[in-house]
C-alpha cells in the first residue's frame, strides 16, 4: 500500500500496520501520522458533512509521485497515504497519512510535506454541506463534468 483513493471509510490502524509492514524491520525508530477529519466549522460557517470527488487515476499516479518525492527528500524508511472520496460525515476520517523513519525529525518533516502537496497537488475536489445554507465547492468550482 502506498497511495489509494478509496470510498470507504479510512480505518487508521490497517494504514498503521501497513506503514510499520512496508518499513524495513527494526529500522523505524519514528512513526509520524496525520489524520485530517470532518470539522463542524469552515470559514466561520456551521458545516454538516463534507463530500468529496477525484479524478482517481491521476490522483493516484501523483499522490505516488508525491510519495516518492518524500522518500527521496528526506532521510525515511516508508510513507503511506490514502484519501477518501463520497460523502463524509462529521468526524470521519478524509485522509490519512503515515511516515516511517528512524528518526522523528526526518518523519515529521516527510508527513508535513506528503499532506501539503496532497493537497497543493491532487486532484480531489471538497464539497461542504453547511447548516446555514447550500452545499459549496471549496476552493474551486467542482470538479469537470463527466
């Protein structure tokens, strides 16, 4: 496992027990983890669930790229990652991200860096569903029209 997107929900520990099987053993003396959840709140609106799309192949192809860029950057054993799409509720679990070093400042640095450029990067389009309102696209203007 290294980059997925997937519709399911996200269970952290199968992530975590991938990292720590893909990171060659006894080498990883730091786990670095970044779980992004569903917030109440956005921009100072009330928000009730958040709804996400991908262009799936080329989220894949470039969450990979960006996985390897870590991997080549910074002094680590391992890094996972995986992005959900559908719709979320308060609460679940939208991405998560794991890095395997043998030390804490390489993985904490390599985990910053694979959740900014997920970001920055991919193509996953957010949708938030607000209590004072209709539901918007956030930062974009939705994703293309199939």
């Amino acid at each position: 496992m290294t980059f997925q997107i997937t519709s399911v929900p996200i269970d952290p520990s199968t992530w975590r027990d991938a990292l720590v099987q893909d990171a060659p053993a006894l080498a990883a003396g730091g786990i670095v983890v970044f779980e992004g959840v569903v917030r109440d709140h956005s921009a100072g609106r009330p928000v009730l669930s958040l709804e996400y799309e991908a262009y799936t192949a080329l989220a894949v192809r470039e969450g990979e790229r960006i996985l390897a860029e870590a991997r080549a950057r910074f002094a680590i054993e391992e890094a996972v990652a995986v992005h959900r799409t559908g719709h979320l509720a308060l609460g679940e679990t939208a991405v998560w991200v794991g890095v395997a070093a043998a030390h804490r400042g390489a993985a904490f640095d390599a985990c910053r860096f694979v959740i900014d450029e997920l970001k920055a990067r991919v193509p996953i389009w957010k949708r938030e569903h607000y209590a004072d309102g209709p539901a918007e696209w956030v930062g974009v203007p939705g994703p293309p029209a199939p």
